[in-house]
C-alpha cells in the first residue's frame, strides 16, 4: 500500500487513471466504502477521506476514520442487548439506532432448553448477518457450520471506546494493521480481547489493573496514533506499571 | 479580499461529527448526529430525514433562527445523498459561539443589519461537520455573501460587520452558495436591486467561491497545502479536509 | 424515540470493582477534579469551561425593559439552560430531561437565590427602566459533571462581563454604547460555586466530578454550593440511598477546598485577560477620558 494519500471531497469524480489497475483482466471492479457508481462510467466519492486501492482485488474504496459506525454483513461487533423478546434479543449495535435481532438460537448449541438467558444491557459478541439497510438489522453469533468460533455472550471484563479506524486495524492483523501492541503485552501478561469493528474493544485480564493497563494501552496508541516503534514503548511502560 | 475562514474538524466528543469554524469575528460550533433512529413521525420511506437546529448565542430561538433553519436544510437535502440512507435520520445542530462586536451590540441591536450575513457561516460550518461525520454526501458546497451599498458603486464581496455597519443603509444583500461544480444551489436575495445587479453580485460570488477550480483533478497530484494556493473557498475547504485525512492516517507514516 | 443508551452490565460490574481497589477508570484520585480549562471570548461576558472532555459555555446579554412592578428597585436577572442535541441525541429541544430540570434549580438556588449578582445595581429608574441580564448556558460536550461546569462558567461569565453606561436626566435614561463609553463591570457581591459528589456502595465511597459513566453507576449525588469563604448557599442530595450525616460534613470540607482553587483560577483567567485587552494602555487612556 503506497504512503502517498490521494485526498478526495465528496462529489469527486474519480478518473480510470486512479482506478486500481487489475493483473487479472476479468475479475469485476469492486467499489468499497465511500464510492458510488452513476451509470454509464462515472464514479464519484461520497465522503471525505483518502483514496485507496488494491491492484490484486481489483477493488477501491476510501479509508475515513470519523462518523457512526453502519453495519456491513460479517462484520464483527460488540452488541448491547436491550430487551428480549419471545424469540430473540434486541439488541443495540450503536446508541439511538433502530435495535438488532439477535434469534435465541443463533448461539452455539443452543436449544430450545438450553438457550442463553441475557439480562438487559448484557455485552454480545456477535457477526452482522444482514446489516438492514431495507429490513431490521440481524445478528448472529454461529457460523454456517453452527460454530461459534469465539463469538457469544461476553462476560466480565471491560469495554473500552476506540476509533473505527483502531478497530478496522486491529482486525486487519499486524501486518496490514501494524498493531503490534496487543502482541507485546501478551508476551508478559494473560488477557482475553474481543475487538468490535463498532469500536468497542472488551478486554478480561482477571484482574482490574490488567484489564485497564491492556485497555487504555490500545486508547493511547488510538488517540496518538503511534506507529510499532511508539507501541513498543508503551507496551514497555506498561508492562513495567504491572 | 476578506481572509479565508479557519475550521477544526472533530472537535466534540461526543457527537459524530463536528466541526468550530471561525469567519470574520463569527465563530459557529456544528454537530451532527447520525444515521440515528427516526421518530415513526418523521419517517420517510425513501430518504433521510434531516434535522437542523440553529441556536443563538443569547436567547432562545425566534423566528429569524427558524427562517435560517429551513434555509439550511433545504440546501442540505440536495447536498447529503438522502437516497443512500433511508428511514434513519441525520440531526445538524448550529450553535452560536460569537458574533461581531457590532452585531451583538447589547442594549442598540438595531445595527443588526440582517439575518443574511450570518448564512454562509452557517453552510460552512454544517457541511463541515457533515464531513466529519462521514455522512454521505452528493457534493460539497461553498457560500458567501455579496452586498450592494445605497449608491451601488464597489459591491461588498463576504464584507466585515465593520464595513456593514459604515456603509449602511445597503440597497441589497445577497447570498449565494455553489455546490462542487460550481452549480448555483441557492440564492437569497433582499432589498431592491435590477437583473445586471444580481448577474455582476452572482460573478463575483461564482469567483470567490469556486474560482480556479475544475483544474484540480486526480490525476493531476493535488498540493492540497501547496504554496501558491488558488485562494477560492473551494481550495480551503480541500484544505481542511486534507489536514483531517492526513491527521487520520497519520500511523502509516508514524515510526 | 431516542433514548440515552444505558451503560452495559460489564461496565458497571468493572467500574464499582475497582473503585473497591481505589482505582477510576482514569486514574484519578477520588478527590480530583478533571484539569479546568476557561478561556474568554472576544465579546464580554463569554465564558468557555471545560473538564476534560465535557464543555460548557455560558453568555451573558444585556437589554433593557420595566421592573417587575413588585420589585421596582430591582433589575431582572434571569438564567436559562436549554440542552441541545449537540451534547447528545437524546436532548430533545423542548422537552427537557430530568437532569436539565435538575442543572436549572440549581443554578438557581447557588447564584440567584444566594444573591451573588447585586440586582439592586441593575435598576435605572426605580419601577420604570432597568437592566434585564441573561445568562444563557449551552452545553456543547457532555462527559458528566454539567453542574460543575456550568455553575463555573455563570460565574466567569458574569465577572468578566460588562454592562454598557447609562445617563440618567429626570425620567430619561440614555444607553451609551461600547462604542461611546467604556463599559461597567458588574456588581458582584460573592462568588457561589457548586462541586457534586457521586457516592457509591451506600455511601461509603464519595467521588468529585465524576465523569458520564461514573454518574451512570453512581446511587446518588450531594450537591454543595459554597463561596470561598466557606459560607454554604445550597446543599441538595439526590437519590434515595442514605449516607451519613458525617460524611456531608467532609464532602463541605472538601468542596471548600475545591471551590478555592477554582476561584483561584477564575481571577487568574479575568486578569490576563484583562491583560490582553489593555494592550497599549488604550482602555486606561479611555477610561481617563470617561472620567473627564
């Protein structure tokens, strides 16, 4: 991924010269977040932010790192239950939106007789299976398979806010995310972490002082946007407190 | 030329978007919230619904707040991609921070000269903060005000309350605002003026606004903080987005 | 119907946790308050308050009207608190919340009721004209402890504003503008702040200036508005769980201390200010000029 940032404005006209260039001819031009197609060949940017594209996918979409977070399918987030119904939780995916559906048997091996009971304002962690754009939002926290894989009710611990553009980056991995501050701490100290793309980050270290250490870590690399060098400080300084 | 304007993205906490912009002694907070639930009320099945809400420095809303309202939301709704986000609604909220010495004037508001010149400000500062909280957006816009003295010799372009309030009374005061294309996407006009008038005010207004603009495509590598910067309001405003961009993906580049 | 989105289980399970380990989420002390910040506009009168993330700005105007026929003697003072979606979207404009009706009253009781402004030095001609003066409170980010920060920024407001001059011939006053005569501060008789405790697990934990999701834990609040002088104006306790008597009596000391340090940085605030106005010594030239 190049450093230089293409910065665009809404209503900019993106020229084929900008477009990703394809190695393999036939595969289909993805537009990502931030880019609307006006047939016949026009496409234009509907928000702020900078230019990105992925030759080998053939897709382009516009990194941005501000505003609400809007549901897209499979995504991972972190969900607030609001009431339960007579067959599924209602769920918060951010405040004062239209609630989510959360079916009481969408958890892994859950019956009838063995379905999760969730008190209100309980956390989930879950995957967006229809993010409802024309319909109530679904969630899920089962694969196709019936597998969990992680996802489900989260207990304990602590949420901590972070940017959707922490979060994107957490979940890209280290290499495309150069998060390495997560991995340094738990070189050192045990905790369990749930990063939802709604930016919310739930951390378990056992204990209150792991717990926040771990979380307000990922908040300071967050807010001052430390690259692996500043993150490796931190992580020094923290283990240190510890 | 009156200076450009100075604005901060993302300046609240809490809201989705925000943004404090400051011109010729005007200094407007702006919040947008959104996409959030709608009231069933206000619901409409194929588009947003906007909602604007323009707060005063002192005093409560009056009807001036609720004619600068409508003002606004109508240029909004053909700025925001309403069609893209449906059944939710988007909540803009303008406050008020400070006005010009001349315009506060306490006990002798008389020299309130008119609710016109206060527009622009807001425009700027509600599409700003509109970006902010990466609502999807058709285009941009950029506004400014053009007045007409009493002899109609030198038009007033974006005038200070100060030059106001010296030549008052002004025959007519108009406001004009472009979107990305330079397309006229609002006029108010007041006062008493012919057709050449309001076509010389428009020109004017056309060349503050978007002059040296449609040259600054992709492909051509942006200096979006270059030294010889074309000084239309258009150029500031990439401006400001570039500084939010490059604050924003600033880990790539951080060692 | 918008609504405040109620803090999760886990949080408030975490947040109570460690304030049994004395910790907040933070790192403060139970006693600390958020760094204040205060600066002032160009205008008089404009005063913006932070602590930490929340912000408040406070604007008094100015307008001149007739006495309330049962107070002729008296000028009108009036605040107003109007939340705005801006601080959160649950605000609606025109129906106000219970905490906005709360912030009111007791803005009220410390600054009006307590006398803190000399209404009588308002009055122009007695039961025909006076000054009518308006505090107007916008809550622009709201990360708990409104109270605080409003109460702090009405005061600053007030202090750093001034009214414009007046000349009184029989039954006709004559406003001067800013413009026309250096302006007069106002007649301020003491200085009333307000510092809001949080209290928790029945009492036995008090925090200050807790922020958003320590108030949205907390059992209930005591609120103390005093001067630096140590003499109380008000004192509200909301929230059915009791405390002890005794403990009220510490929260007074500690909002003494607290209340001294902000008026402490309130004078130090007006007086650059005032500094950064003077520049030239043109406002000193023209108030000799005023005196002539």
């Amino acid at each position: 991924m190049s450093v230089s940032l293409t910065i665009v404005l809404p209503g900019d006209e993106i020229p084929s010269s900008a477009l990703p260039k394809p190695q393999n001819q036939k595969k289909a031009l993805t537009l990502g977040p931030g880019l609307r197609h006006i047939p016949p060949g026009t496409i234009t940017t509907t928000i702020a932010g900078a230019l990105v594209t992925d030759n080998k996918k053939n897709a382009a979409w516009i990194e941005y790192n501000s505003g609400r977070y809007l549901p897209s399918t499979n995504d991972l987030i972190i969900a607030t239950v609001n009431t339960s119904s007579g067959e599924a939780f209602n769920c918060f995916i951010t405040p004062n939106t239209p609630l989510a559906t959360l079916p009481h048997l969408a958890f892994e091996g859950a019956t009838k007789k063995t379905r999760p009971q969730l008190p209100p304002n309980a956390l989930v962690y879950a995957r967006v299976a229809n993010p409802g754009r024309d319909s109530i939002p679904e969630l899920t926290c089962v694969d196709a398979s019936g597998k969990g894989d992680g996802l489900g009710p989260l207990k304990g611990g602590m949420v901590f806010k972070i940017s959707l553009g922490m979060a994107r980056r957490l979940l890209a991995g280290r290499k495309k995310g150069e998060v390495v501050v997560l991995e340094g701490l738990s070189e050192k100290v045990g905790f369990e972490v749930a990063i939802g793309r709604n930016g919310y980050l739930w951390v378990d270290g056992g204990n209150v002082k792991t717990t926040l250490a771990v979380g307000r870590a990922v908040q300071e690399v967050d807010e001052q946007a430390l690259g692996e060098k500043g993150q490796r400080k931190v992580v020094e300084r923290v283990l240190k407190s510890l | 030329m009156a200076p450009l304007p100075t604005a901060d993205l993302t300046t609240l906490h809490r809201a989705d978007g925000s943004a404090t912009y400051t011109h010729l002694s005007h200094t407007i907070i702006g919040s947008v919230n959104g996409p959030i639930e709608v009231q069933r009320r206000d619901e409409l099945p194929s588009s947003a619904t906007l909602e604007v809400n323009i707060r005063p420095a002192g005093g409560v809303g009056t009807p001036r707040e609720r004619h600068l309202e409508t003002l606004v939301h109508d240029t909004l709704r053909s700025v925001v991609l309403v069609e893209k986000i449906p059944r939710t609604l988007v909540q803009v909220t303008l406050q008020v921070r400070s006005l010009p010495e001349e315009e506060s004037g306490g006990a002798d508001s008389s020299t309130t000269a008119s609710s016109l010149t206060l527009l622009p400000h807001l425009l700027h500062t509600s599409l700003l903060a509109l970006l902010s909280a990466s609502i999807p957006l058709r285009t941009t816009l950029t506004s400014t005000v053009v007045a007409i003295p009493r002899d109609g010799q030198g038009m007033l372009v974006s005038p200070t309350a100060n030059e106001l309030l010296r030549r008052r009374p002004m025959r007519s005061i108009h406001v004009f605002a472009f979107d990305g294309e330079g397309k006229l996407l609002l006029n108010e006009s007041e006062g008493e003026f012919g057709v050449e008038e309001w076509d010389e005010a428009c020109e004017m207004a056309e060349e503050v606004c978007c002059k040296g603009d449609g040259g600054v495509g992709l492909g051509e590598g942006m200096d979006v903080d270059g030294e010889g910067q074309a000084q239309s309001l258009e150029a500031w405003l990439r401006g400001v987005v570039g500084r939010k961009v490059e604050v924003e993906q600033r880990w790539r580049v951080a060692t | 119907m918008p609504r405040e989105a109620e803090i999760s289980v886990n949080e408030r399970a975490f947040i109570l946790q460690a304030l049994q380990e004395d910790i907040r989420l933070d790192g403060r002390a139970f006693d600390a308050f958020r760094p204040l910040e205060l600066s002032f506009g160009d205008e008089y009168g404009v005063a913006d308050v932070q602590f930490g993330k929340t912000r408040v700005i406070a604007r008094i105007s100015v307008d001149v009207t007739a006495p309330l026929p049962e107070r002729k003697f008296d000028g009108i003072f009036q605040i107003v608190t109007e939340f705005s979606p801006m601080a959160s979207p649950a605000f609606e404009v025109g129906r106000p919340t219970d905490a906005e009706v709360i912030l009111a009253r007791i803005l009220e009781k410390t600054i009006r009721r307590s006398n803190a402004l000399d209404t009588e030095s308002l009055c122009i001609i007695a039961g025909l004209k006076c000054f009518a003066l308006r505090a107007d409170v916008h809550i622009i980010d709201h990360d708990g402890g409104l109270i605080d920060a409003s109460c702090v920024a009405v005061m600053a407001a007030l202090q750093h504003f001034r009214r414009p001059d007046v000349i009184v011939e029989g039954e006709k006053a004559t406003i001067l503008s800013i413009r026309e005569r250096e302006p007069i501060p106002l007649s301020i008789l003491h200085q009333p702040l307000c510092v809001t405790f949080s209290y928790f697990e029945e009492g036995e934990i008090f925090l200050v200036d807790a922020n958003l999701a320590e108030e949205q834990v907390r059992q209930g609040e005591v609120i103390i508005s005093m001067n630096k002088h140590g003499e109380i104006c008000q004192v509200a306790k909301y929230g059915g769980a009791t405390i002890d008597a005794l403990a009220l009596l510490n929260c007074t000391n500690v909002a003494l201390q607290k209340v001294k340090e902000f008026s402490k940085t309130i004078q130090k605030r007006l007086e650059e200010d005032a500094k950064k106005r003077d520049a030239g010594g043109l406002m000193a030239e023209l108030s000799a000029e005023n005196a002539r």
